[in-house]
C-alpha cells in the first residue's frame, strides 16, 4: 500500500509541472496586462517602461515561467501589477478567497454525496419502485435548472421567511448577501444560528445540482454491480440482502462515484462563481472573473494553479480510497 501511495504522488508531480506550463502560456494570451492603464491618460515613456520592468513582461517567454514558478513554489506568488490601484500579496489575496470558498463548498458537497449516494443506492435496489421514480424525477429536474435559477429561487421564498419572523417580534435569520462583514458575534448558541442562517442558502443552491450528480452515478454504478457474477453468487448462497449490498456491491459502486467527487471537488472549489455572485460571497470565483477582467495576470495564475493543486490532491485521495475499496487496483 506504501508503494502505491508513493507511485501516486510521484506521478502527481509531472501533472503539475505539465498544468502549471499550460497555465502560464494560456494566461499570457490574455494580451497586454498594462494595455487599458495605458490608455487611462497619457503617460510618459519611462513611467511606463518601469511598469513593465516591474512585472518582468520583457523578459523572454521561459524566463518568465521559470522565474514565476521559482517564486510560486517559495510562497513568493507576487502582487498586483495594475500601478496606482493599491499593491495587494496575490498569496493572501488567493487564500482569502480560497477559505471563503471552502466554507462554502464543504458542506454541501459532503451533504450532496452522502444524500446522493443514499438516494442512488436506495433506487437501484428497489428499481422501477416509485421511490426510483420519483427519485429519477427530482434529479433530473435539478439537473436541468441552472444554479442561478436555484439561488433566485431560494432567495424568494427566504425573504418572505424572514419577514414573517420580524413580523412576530424576531431577528430575521437566513441571510441572503453573504457572510457579516465582521464575523459572527454573541452567544455560542447565537453565533452557531447565525452560521447556520448565512450557509443555508447558497448550501443548499450547491448541494441541490450535487446531488442530482452523485445519486444518478451511484444508482447507475450499483446497478451495474448488482448484475455482477459475484454478487448473484453471494445471493444464491443465501446471504441477507443487506449484507450482499453493504458487503459485496456498495464498495465495488463507490469507486465511480468517488471518481466524480474527487474531479467535481476541484472544479467547484474554482467555479462557484455563480452560487458567489447570486449570494455575494467574495470567493474563489469571484476573484477569478475579476482577475481576468482586470488582467492581474499573477492573480489568475495563482487562482488557477491552486484550482489544479486542489484537483490533483482530491485525486490522489480518491486513488488512495479506490485501492482501498478494491486491492486489485493496488496489486494491478
């Protein structure tokens, strides 16, 4: 298993070096950093040959990278290059947004794989049941709404909520504009209602299209199991259905699912920028599109970079997991 563990990570490394070149090379088509400050006013030539010398832009393509992966792997991630709208560290400007987003993101994806995957298991087993039906139903109908649609909804019928209690003399609860600016204050009892009123909404805008995702691979995954040889001979056998289920086919129709999550992580972990905006959470996301918008080409290159670090961690997590679940792979 040791072995294994290590042949993963070492693996992991070129996949980086690999992801981190193509990063660089795509954000350097985003075309000139410094071309709308430019324009803003007029400018003298030395004013703006230092603002290039400052960003290195003049410095040969490799050198670039080189130097940019040098100082990404020493912690030095660099500052923002726009001159005159305030210096700001891209690593704590990332990290920011990355706990923001983490916050976020947790626990409606532990929540969306542990319903889905209970869901998803429930409807293969009692296949064609009106469980399943029903079941098939709501995902797909989850599915096919887009988040922000979700979020809007969700929105709607919380104001209402919330009027109704400062109606009958209490605070209002769920919160529909982000996180307090100055955190969580009062009691324990009250803070804890606090947090749980600001991560309903946006929770629940995540976990509903997460779910959707996890239950319909997972009842498709147990599915396919349970037509497995095995599984027909533990039951010929006269083995209870709970233990052919729980013992012989729910580890073997974990592995897709894990495969999903440990992908679908990453990417959401890099793309919540629609459940961010509709509920104003300064996340990852966030921070990205306006990187890009502004062209604070160092800021889109750590976002990014820690997007891939994310992916290929969560990856190796399901790795280990599958060669746990199934030591065939660990042997193969």
């Amino acid at each position: 298993m040791f072995r294994y563990i290590v042949r993963r990570i070492l693996i992991t490394i070129p996949l980086l070096i690999v992801g981190s070149f193509l990063v660089f090379a795509l954000v350097q088509g985003m075309g000139d950093p410094l071309g709308e400050w430019k324009l803003q006013k007029p400018r003298e030539p030395d004013e703006i040959a230092l603002a290039y010398e400052r960003i290195g832009y003049n410095d040969p393509f490799l050198e670039r990278y080189v130097n940019w992966v040098g100082g990404f792997v020493q912690g030095d991630w660099g500052t923002t290059i726009i001159p005159g709208s305030g210096v700001k560290d891209v690593q704590d400007e990332v990290f920011h947004g990355l706990w923001t987003t983490f916050r976020l993101v947790i626990g409606a994806e532990i929540l969306a794989l542990l319903i889905g995957m209970a869901v998803g298991v429930i409807g293969a087993v009692r296949q064609y049941s009106i469980f399943d039906y029903t079941a098939t139903g709501v995902a797909f109908a989850l599915f096919s709404m887009p988040v922000f649609c979700i979020g809007l909804i969700l929105k709607s019928a919380a104001i209402p909520f919330n009027n109704f209690l400062e109606s009958i003399g209490m605070d209002r609860w769920i919160t529909t504009a982000g996180p307090p600016p100055g955190g969580f204050s009062g009691s324990f009892g009250h803070q804890i209602t606090q947090y749980i009123g600001t991560f309903l909404l946006p929770t629940l805008a995540l976990l509903a299209i997460q779910f959707a995702l996890y239950s319909r691979f997972q009842r498709a995954s147990m599915l396919d199991v349970l037509g497995q040889d095995y599984v027909r001979t533990a039951q010929a056998k006269g083995l209870s259905s709970g233990r052919v289920i729980f013992r012989h086919a729910f580890r073997n129709g974990l592995i897709p699912v894990l495969t999903v999550f440990a992908v679908n992580f990453g990417s959401v972990m890099g793309g919540a920028v629609i459940t961010e905006t509709v509920f104003n959470w300064s996340g990852m996301g966030r921070l990205l599109i306006r990187s890009i918008y502004e062209k604070e080409v160092f800021m889109v290159l750590g976002v990014v970079m820690v997007t891939a670090v994310i992916v290929v961690i969560a990856n190796l997590i399901a790795d280990i997991l599958y060669a746990r679940l199934d030591p065939r792979i660990r042997l193969g």
